[in-house]
C-alpha cells in the first residue's frame, strides 16, 4: 500500500500509532507515576493508561512542528501546521509553511491538496480503507506498536518532564523501515506531545505537538477542502488499479 500514498501521508504513518483510537467506555486507570513502581510495572501502568486515554478519544486537535533531515535535503527541513481528528475516520493534516498542504482523509476518501501546484491527489481507496488507515495507524492502539518494537521508558520522578519511551525493532523486516523510534507523552493528557523516528535509510522525522485540544467540539467542515474552480485535479482508484485526470 506505500507505494499508492502520497509522500506527505507516508512519512506521517508512525505518529498516528499512538494519537488516534476509537471511543471506548471509561474505566479506572492505572497512574504510571506511582511511587515504590518497578520499571517493568510502571512501564505495563503506563501502557494501560495510555490505552485508556485513547480509548476516550472522540477528538484531537493540535498545532505541530515538523523537522525533517534527510541525504536528499541540502539542509534540515522545518515545516508546522495543525492537525485535526474526529473519531472513527476523518483526519485532516493542515501544512501551512513552508508549504501549503492539506491532506484530508473522510471516509474511503484520502485528497492531498498542493497549493503552490494547484493540483490535487484524490485518492478513492474503497475496500482498501481499512488496510489504508492501518497503515496509517490511525484505528492502531499501543499495543499494537509494542508487539513489533522493544521499549525502554525513562522516567523522572519529580517535576513535569514527559514520559520518554525509547523503541527498538524486535524484527528486521521492522528496522529496515525504522531504526529507532522515540516517544515522548505527556503526564497530564497521556497522549504524545513529541514523536522521533528514523528511518531505513537514516532518515530522521520529528513531530512536536502543541495546545492540544481533546475530545472539543470540531466543526464539520474543517474536512471538506473548499477548492478553486482553476485546481487540477487527479483520481487514483485502488480498486480499480488506475489513475484518471
């Protein structure tokens, strides 16, 4: 399926692994922060919590940064912009600079929308919407994530410092895709605020997250891309294997 998306929803695969849930009834959670915790205990606390809190999800919304270094970039690259979620499947991914992009997923319907190119990807997934977000990670859960990576987690147990696990590749298959992975969540909202990872090829993607805004009321329209009469725009069919203008 990696080869079908666009490069700018590629490379954001990994951090929806621990940002997007389906809504699930409360329960009592665990506090990951209790004193007198062995590591291996406070690591399985930690990991319920985080499940839990995702599984109260309904909406997400939130400013990021983006920085990116690469072999095939001169210099680091930096981007920022605003992402927002509604539960189960609609997600939008607004690039604002240096870049205009907006990526849309609703439905069995992915639209990237180049500004600067006056062009638009509509991508009609269909009966692949489910594999596509998998892909995407966007109805992945922690554990999940766990199964195919080994975790240290880094803890201080005075101030506010957030979380840090640091993950390891169980597989090849795995790190040739990624090497190492970083997380850093939040000890407040138990949702990741910061996410690193390198890639393959050595690679590094970092996303920092800021004034996240959970389970708010988000309007409907933030995930219809309102486009000009002038835009050029391109269909790919994955259940039909083509691409049409």
């Amino acid at each position: 399926m990696c080869r079908f998306l666009p490069a700018v929803s590629a490379s954001l695969a990994w951090v929806f692994a621990l940002v997007l849930a389906l809504p699930a009834a409360g329960t009592t959670l665990p506090d990951p922060a209790a004193p007198g915790l062995p590591p291996h205990d406070r690591l399985a606390a930690l990991v319920e919590r985080v499940k839990g809190e995702q599984q109260r999800l309904h909406s997400l919304e939130a400013e990021f940064e983006q920085h990116k270094e690469s072999a095939f970039l001169a210099l680091p690259q930096d981007s920022r912009g605003v992402f927002s979620f509604v539960a189960p499947d609609q997600v939008r991914w607004e690039y604002l600079a240096p870049r205009q992009i907006s990526l849309v997923i609703s439905g069995e319907e992915m639209t990237t929308w180049f500004h600067d190119l006056n062009r638009v990807d509509r991508m009609k997934i269909g009966r692949y919407s489910n594999q596509v977000l998998k892909y995407l990670n966007a109805s992945s859960s922690l554990d999940t994530l766990l199964r195919y990576f080994s975790v240290e987690l880094h803890y201080t147990a005075t101030g506010n410092e957030p979380y840090r696990l640091e993950l390891s590749p169980r597989y090849q298959r795995v790190a040739k895709r990624v090497r190492a992975m970083t997380l850093w969540i939040d000890r407040t909202l138990f949702l990741p605020t910061r996410v690193r990872y390198v890639e393959g090829d050595g690679d590094v993607t970092e996303y920092r997250f800021q004034r996240l805004r959970v389970n708010g009321t988000v309007p409907e329209h933030r995930f219809t891309l309102d486009l000009p009469a002038s835009v050029e725009v391109r269909i790919l069919d994955l259940d039909r294997g083509f691409a049409a203008q």
